[in-house]
C-alpha cells in the first residue's frame, strides 16, 4: 500500500531535529506541504533549508509550544498559506534530570508539565478549530513508552505522557463524528539528539535499556516517523484513540 499525501498539508512540532526532522522529510517525501515548528530558530532554519534544497514545500515556523497565542499564531500561518490542515504530529517535547518524587525542583515540574502536557493541549486545540471547520483531518500527539509503564526517577515526565494518552483518547471520541481521528504513538528508546544527551549524562542508563529491550538497539527516528504517517493517512482510516508503541517489544517484555 503506497500511503500518499500529495495535496495535503501536515504541521510538526519539535520538527528541528530527532522524531520531528523525520516526520516533516517523510511527510515532505509523501507529497505534502509542511511546516516545521520548532522553539530553536536556529535549528529550525537549518532543517527547512534542508528540505527546501531537496525541492519540498516548507515553511518553518518558531514557536513556543507552551504558549497558547503562539501556538494559535502557528496554525493561523499554516492556513494562511497553505489554505488548511491535513495532518498534525504534536511531538514537542523535553526532558528533565531523573529525581526522586521527593527531591523534584517545582520548576522542573512546571517546565516538563508546560511542554510535554499543556503544549500537546494548545496544539491539539489550535488543530481541532481549523479541522473541525474543514470537516476532516488527523492528529497524532506524541506520548512515550513512559505513558503506558512507569519507571523510577522519571514520575513527573510520566505524569506529561499518560496524561497525552488521556487527552488523546477522549478528543478522538469528541471528534470521530466531525471525521477527525486522533491518535497517540509511543516511542521506546529513540537514537535521537535527546536521548543521546541523556545518556551522556546518565552512561549507566544504556546497560538497563538494552537488558529489557528485545531486540538490543535502539530505534531510529524514522522508525517513528513511518508509524505517524500511517497514523495520519487513509490507511489507518478506522483507527482512533489508540496508543501505539514504537518500542522494539520493550513493553512487551
């Protein structure tokens, strides 16, 4: 099955780089117009040059995610010039040091909550008024392997994913009958700049991933990329509220 998105228009947040970067080439490569959000301008400008040199209609777009005006603002841009919205992948997101509950810092708390939770909320509500207006489109918010198991050290940047996987299920059923389906994909342990920072930090950490995951290697972006787009596409037409993992059989185990 050859999934298309030519004539369609597909928006990325965290598009700079890791799972974002290979989900706007993959979108871009299908035939769509993309725009690539990203709160790094700089990495931003490079990405989309890049495709914009590989002949891609792209329009990059900065924007701080936790901020509902500017997350509005990036999806009035995208209709301005593009005419509407297909599909959407809401992958922005961060990390924070791996704390004990108790010795968590509030502005930790606050930082991963503003990003991870309430940045998937001002997305999926910017998306939903422009496609809901249109009658169609999909979205695909991205949780974590840490939004279906839990993990020591990690309950805060949990509470962000599980609480995706909620959000995501009870839109998908506001909207289902407004011919809008959302999803949710839950990556494993993903080769991306983000990971590789985090096992810089915490070099132990790779010993206990790879002695619970099945197939001993970590994922490649694009591995996550290829699930969104099916997500996104005619394919996975009667699909709606799930959470897929992406994990190599990690939550399987």
């Amino acid at each position: 099955m050859r999934i298309t998105f030519e004539n369609k228009v597909a928006l990325v947040t965290g598009a700079a780089m890791g799972m974002g970067l290979a989900t706007a080439q993959m979108f871009a490569e299908a035939g769509a117009s993309v725009v690539m959000a990203d709160f790094d301008e700089g990495a931003l400008g490079r990405a989309t040059a890049e495709l914009e040199a590989a002949g891609h209609e792209v329009l990059g777009v900065r924007c701080d995610v936790s901020d509902e005006g500017e997350v509005a603002a990036m999806v009035r841009r995208t209709v301005d010039t593009f005419g509407r919205l297909d599909a959407a992948f809401n992958n922005a997101g961060i990390q924070i040091p791996s704390n004990d509950v108790v010795d968590v810092p509030d502005t930790d708390y606050e930082r991963v909550m503003a990003v991870n939770l309430r940045g998937v909320w001002n997305c999926m509500k910017a998306e939903l008024r422009q496609m809901q207006a249109q009658g169609s489109g999909a979205i695909v918010n991205c949780s974590s392997i840490g939004g279906l198991i839990g993990n020591p050290g990690l309950a805060a940047y949990h509470a962000t994913k599980y609480g995706v996987i909620g959000m995501t299920q009870s839109a998908a059923l506001e909207n289902a009958p407004r011919g809008i389906r959302l999803n949710a994909v839950c990556p494993g342990t993903i080769d991306t700049p983000m990971v590789a920072k985090m096992l810089k930090e915490q070099p132990e950490a790779m010993d206990v991933i790879m002695g619970k995951q099945p197939n001993k290697r970590l994922g490649r972006p694009e591995e996550v990329a290829a699930a969104v787009l099916f997500l996104c596409s005619d394919a996975a037409s009667f699909i709606l509220g799930a959470a897929l993992p992406v994990d190599g059989g990690y939550t399987a185990t």
